[in-house]
C-alpha cells in the first residue's frame, strides 16, 4: 500500500535547481532510503514532505491527501528527526520530550507513559533527569530520536540521523530503526553513508545533483552492475606478462593492479574461474588470495556518476 | 495547551540561563538600590534652566483695597489732607500691585526664571495637575491693604503669600518660593526699617536725629526682622505625596529593564529556527500564529515577573508605597503588553533578516535610548522639552510617567491617557509583526 507519493516534485533557489523533477513513492511497512552525497537534495526533499517549504512544482501526497492542501493530513501522522539536535539543551531530557509531547496534544498520564516509552526504545530512560547540554553527542541524537516518536507516528523521517556520533551510538540508533520498522514503522531514512542504507532500507533512491538516479531495492541497484563484479587477485610477486594474459579472456572487461594485486572487472556474472585460475597456474608466482568483491551502492553511484559517494 | 507549553517552556530556558536572570531581575534590584541610596539626598532634580512657569492667583480686589486703605488713614488721627496723598501714593509710588507684577515679575532676570499667567483658583489648579504650570501662587485677600498697611503705618498685618506646588516638580516649586521669599524679605526690610525708623523718631520727640543712633536702629531691625509679617508658605496639591528617591528609581528601574524581556524575547524566534526547534514546532502542527503568541505571551509573564519582583522588593526592602493596587495593577498589565508586542516586533523583524543585527540594535542602542529619554536615568523634566514629547512615545516613559502619577496619589482619570498610549504601541507592534510574518512565507530549512 502506497503511504506517501512523490510527483515530479521541484524545488529551485533563486537559479539552483535543489531539487529537480523526482518521482517515487514510499510504501507501508518499509524503510525508505534516500541516499546520496552531500548537497544532492535529500534534505531539501525531506523538508518539503516535512511541510517545511512550499515546492516550486509537482505534488506530495500522504494516504492520497495533498499535504499542501492540509498539512495536518501528513502532519499529526509524521515524527521528524531533523538532521540537527532540534532540542533545548539548558532543559533537562524529560522537560524536552514533555514540550515536545505536548506540542502533540499528549498530557497527563498518556505523556508519562509514552516519554517513558520512547526514552525506553532510545535507550535513556536514567538519563532523562540530566540537562541535554551534559548529555554526549550519541545521547542527544537518541533523545532528538525519541522526541520524534512521543505521538506514536505512522511514519518517520529521519534525516541523517547518525552524523557525528561514536560507532557504539550508531549502532544502537540503527538498532532502533530496525526495531520500529519491525513494530510496523514506516521509515523513510536519509544518509550519506552507504552502508547505513545498505543495512536498513528496503528500497532506496539514489538522489545526486536534485535528481533520482536510480530506484529500488538494493538487488535491483546492484543488478545495475551486475556483470561489474570486481576479483582481486593477491600474489607474492605478480607474474611478468600475467596481465596480459588475462586482458584475452572473453568475460573480462578491464584489467588493473596495484602493488602485488590484480583487480579483474568482469563483464557479466559469470566469474569465468577457470579460465583465470588456468592464467595463473602457469606462471611460477605463488598466489596468497583471491578475493571476489560483490557489487555496492557505492560501486552503483560510482558506476552512475562517475564518482564516489564521498566525493 | 500549546501556546501555554510555549510559555511554561521558554520560562525554563530564560530562567535556567544565569545570566538573563542577572540582567533582568537581578540588575534592577541591585541598581534601584545603588542609586536610590545614592541620590537620597538631592533627588528631585528638575531643570534650572528652563523657565517655570506659574499661574497667580489674585485673591484681593485691588479697589477694595484702596478704599479700605483710605478708610484706615482716615481714622488716623493728626494726617492733613489724607485723601489726597493716599491717592496720589497709591497710584504712584505705592502701588504694591504694579510693584509685584512690573517692577518685580516684569524684571529682566526674574524673567528668565519665571512665565506667570493670571488666572482664578480653579482654573490654576486644573493647569497644576495638568502639568501646564510648575507653581502656583495665591496672592491672598486684603493683600494690596496689608501691604500697604505695612508701609504706611507702623500696623504689621501678616500677609500669608502661599505657593502651591507639584510634587513632582519640587524644584520647581522651590525656586519660586527661594524668588517669592527674596521678594518679601526685601519688602519686610523696608518696613522694619520704616517701622524702626519711626519708632525712633518718635522717641526722640519726633526729631529726625535718629541717625545719630544708628547702631540702635540696626539692633532693632535685626530683632524685628525675626518676626517679619509677610511670609510664604508652600503648601503640596490637596492629596499629593512627593516621591523619594527610593519610590523614582524603584519605577525607573523597572520601567527600563522590562525593555530587556522584550530584547531577550527579540532574540528568540531566530534562536528556534538557528536551533531547528522552530521547525521542528512547525512539522508538529503548530501553526506560525501560535508561536507568536507563544514568545508574546513568554515576555509579557517575564516583564510581569520583574515587574512583581521589583516591587515586592521595593514595597518590602525599602519600604516603597506604589500607590492604588488597582491602578498599579493596570499600568503593570498595559506595560507588559507594550514590551511584548515591541519584542515580538523586534523578533519578527530579527527573524526575517536572518541575523541578530536587529536585536542587538535594540539591545544596545535602542534600550538605552528609551531609558535616557523615558526618564528611568534622569527625571525627565530636566530635558529639553522635545525630549519630554519623545518621553511619551516610549514604553518606559508612558509606564514611568503612570507609575509616578499613582505613586503620588493621582487618580485614575489623570493617568487613562498614558495607559492608552501602551495599549496602542502594544497593538500596533503586534500588527507589524503579523504583517512582517505574513510577508515571509514558510520557513527555509534546507
């Protein structure tokens, strides 16, 4: 069931166009990823379903209501974890998620009870007594988390909500969103790091320069290169003429090394071993490894834009 | 339910923050303290250089007077063709209105001190409380007789010149006294030499050797001197109490540091958004309105604060009467409103460019400006009196100016004027705002 869908969204600042004709939609139950490099308009797209700004064209529909029309549609059903620490940190970590509570319609016993909950899922539930100011950086991502999820949303998006934290911290995040898409959660989740995405998204968008370069799962984006996969080859000394040699096989489509390794990108999938193994095995080089690298996001953007997803 | 989370919220972030509580109720306390101590001595400073201006109340009917003046001669015995000198003085040398009004008021130097304007009881009491004149002096009943009297005869009748005054405008007030009593002394020294003279001429057997006695005469003025029979009294309007130094500065000071809530609160809308909690309200459903009327509500509760604050301190500490609780009570309300809507303008305004420049602006030079010319360094009645005018646009100035009215026990019709001027500086930086608002459009996030 389709949740929440994207039309030929637009959104330009002055002559930059942040966000540039996308289109894809996001269903119940599943985590969404939107991933791409910096500046490639995720935060840009999030803030427009977030009802933060106005597109300059194209739609957003939430259950098939346009949010521009009734925000509220999308709003009392949506918790948003900003990119930064959206809290106050001279307050204490309850007396955030209490206002933030409240600015949600929940009081009382209800509001206990669920500051009691989110603190409990993010992992702060003796913390919430200490000012966010002397909570560490993983803490206030997890209570800027945890403020996001008081009113029990239909859907959450995340933005980059892992930046700058310690590994023990991330994990515990990634943890959590694993956990909440598993109580029936609907996530959308933006990031930069591959493997993030890698890990928690049912289906991903690739975004780069405002657009969608590619959509789907991640079998499907890495079927993109399917006949890319990459086999390094590890020796003690590497074999004179050896790099020739293996240039002549059919499947193989490029041929590189790098001190005493030989990487082979291979045209389709099938690894064409014996052909190799029968190159190597007559030359007098020993040879320590051979490593078969399966295809990445980061190799499909590599492969899509010419360049890495850190660049 | 979420405007007052707002509140409740942004109170626990103003009052958590040490040094905001310093500067907003800590500094007017320590500050009313400093200088009302300080300046206890010659507090009631007004302007010496302006002109004072007075209404003169005639009480005497000068042709009463004359006639009454003939009828006494008259009866004294041994006076040839009586009539006819007391006429001929009276409209010459001897005319103690002339002398008063030309020769004395119309002076050259006492016109640099003093405007006078003539005018009946009622009507000098209306200018008095309507602040149009400093002073008022009664010239009483009989006084052209008296004083005439006094000259011509060796009678001493008491001549009781009163100076009603402002309170508020106590130096005023004593420099026309300090200039009515140079002018009875001076008059009170002619007839005590007049009066010794004669006494002395006449025990010498009415010869006019008396001169030769001349340190006796001397002896005898000094001695009648101490029972001179014109004398001034100052009298206060009916009612009013003048203020110490303790009751002005505890009103000025608190007057001015409610300018600091609105300048706390100018800073606080582009402090959400820098912090992404202004977003964050949004996504949630909040509308624009209700964060609005989150940070107005926020500074009006904190000036209310510093204004309950100051004056239990001043009320309790030292020992400070601010007057009818009502009244007070009213002026309180209007002034948080005015500083809540100047803070949410000026957040509205800081909001809109993007930087703190605006609130800094307010912080620094447009505070102080209202301070200085709001009267909450200086009494305001020694500026210029343009600067007087300006008083009455400023928040501060119009909540200063009411504070000071009921402190003194004015009523409430004399101060409605002033509480009307807060209530529309509050409406009509609440319209700014909104407008301003309206102009933005949704918030930039990305």
């Amino acid at each position: 069931m389709t949740l929440l869908k994207v039309e030929n969204l637009k959104k330009s600042f002055k002559d930059v166009n942040a966000v540039n004709d996308i289109t894809f939609q996001v269903n119940k139950g599943e985590i969404f990823g939107l991933l791409g490099p910096n500046g490639a308009g995720k935060s840009t797209t999030i803030s427009i379903i977030s009802t933060l700004l106005n597109p300059t064209k194209g739609k957003v529909f939430y259950r098939g209501e346009d949010i521009f029309k009734n925000p509220k549609a999308i709003q009392e059903k949506m918790g948003v974890v900003p990119q930064e620490i959206a809290l106050y940190p001279t307050l204490k970590g309850y007396e955030n998620l209490k206002f933030w509570g409240n600015l949600y319609g929940l009081k009382g016993n209800n509001l206990k009870k669920r500051i009691d909950e989110v603190a409990d899922i993010v992992g702060l539930k003796d913390k919430l007594k200490t000012k966010v100011e002397n909570y560490s950086g993983g803490m206030k991502r997890r209570l800027n988390i945890a403020a996001a999820l008081l009113h029990e949303p239909e859907i959450l998006i995340m933005d980059e909500p892992t930046v700058g934290i310690d590994p023990q911290s991330r994990n515990h995040i990634l943890d959590t969103v694993l956990e909440l898409n598993k109580k029936g959660m609907t996530i959308i989740y933006t990031s930069h790091y591959m493997e993030e995405v890698e890990l928690l998204c049912t289906r991903i968008s690739i975004m780069d320069k405002g657009q969608v370069i590619a959509l789907g799962t991640k079998d499907e984006l890495v079927n993109i290169i399917k006949g890319h996969k990459k086999i390094e080859l590890t020796f003690d000394n590497i074999p004179p003429n050896l790099l020739d040699k293996l240039k002549i096989i059919e499947e193989v489509e490029e041929v590189d090394s790098k001190d005493n390794i030989i990487i082979l990108t291979m045209k389709n999938g099938d690894m064409a071993f014996k052909d190799i193994l029968d190159k190597v095995m007559g030359t007098e080089s020993s040879i320590l490894s051979i490593d078969i690298k399966k295809p990445s996001l980061e190799a499909v953007f590599l492969h899509l834009t010419g360049r890495a997803l850190r660049d | 339910m979420r405007i007052l989370s707002m509140i409740i919220k942004d109170l626990k972030v103003i009052l958590s923050d040490k040094k905001a509580l310093g500067t907003i109720l800590l500094m007017p306390v320590i500050l009313t303290s400093i200088l009302s101590a300080a300046l206890q001595g010659n507090f009631g400073g007004e302007d010496f250089t302006r002109t004072v201006d007075i209404a003169i109340v005639k009480e005497y009917d000068k042709e009463k007077d004359k006639e009454k003046l003939k009828d006494t001669m008259r009866d004294m015995s041994n006076m040839v063709d009586l009539e006819m000198d007391i006429e001929n003085m009276l409209d010459d040398n001897l005319d103690m209105e002339k002398i008063f009004f030309d020769e004395f008021l119309g002076n050259e130097d006492i016109k640099k001190f003093i405007d006078y304007k003539l005018t009946d009881r009622e009507k000098a009491i209306s200018l008095l409380k309507d602040g149009e004149v400093d002073s008022i002096v009664i010239l009483p009943d009989n006084f052209l007789y008296d004083m005439n009297v006094n000259f011509l005869t060796t009678y001493r009748n008491e001549i009781d010149i009163k100076v009603v005054g402002d309170p508020d405008k106590s130096i005023s007030t004593q420099i026309i006294e300090s200039i009515m009593m140079g002018f009875t002394e001076n008059l009170s020294s002619m007839i005590i030499g007049k009066n010794v003279f004669i006494e002395k001429a006449l025990e010498e057997g009415g010869s006019f050797d008396v001169f030769n006695n001349l340190d006796t005469v001397i002896e005898n003025i000094s001695e009648e001197l101490e029972e001179s029979r014109v004398v001034v009294k100052n009298i206060t309007i009916e009612g009013k109490k003048p203020i110490s130094s303790f009751g002005y500065y505890s009103i000025a000071m608190t007057t001015m540091f409610i300018l600091f809530s609105a300048g706390l609160g100018g800073r606080a809308l582009l402090e959400e958004k820098d912090n992404t909690t202004y977003q964050r309200m949004i996504v949630s459903g909040t509308s624009k309105a209700d964060i609005i009327a989150g940070k107005f509500f926020t500074i009006f509760s904190l000036a209310l604060i510093q204004i309950t604050t100051m004056i239990t301190f001043s009320t309790f500490v030292l020992g400070v009467d601010w007057g009818n609780i009502i009244n007070v009570v009213a002026i309180s309300l209007l002034a948080c409103f005015a500083v809540s809507g100047l803070g949410i303008l000026i957040s509205s305004l800081t909001f809109k460019s993007g930087n703190y420049k605006m609130a800094n602006v307010f912080e620094t030079v447009i505070i102080q400006g209202m301070a200085l010319v709001g009267g909450s360094f200086f009494p305001v009645e020694i500026m210029p009196s343009f600067v007087q005018k300006l008083s009455l646009l400023s928040v501060n100035g119009l909540a200063l100016k009411s504070f000071h009215k009921v402190m003194m026990g004015y009523e409430f019709k004399l101060i409605w004027k002033y509480l009307l001027s807060l209530f529309g500086i509050g409406v009509l930086c609440i319209a700014i705002t909104l407008y301003v608002l309206k102009e933005r459009g949704r918030v930039k996030n990305a």
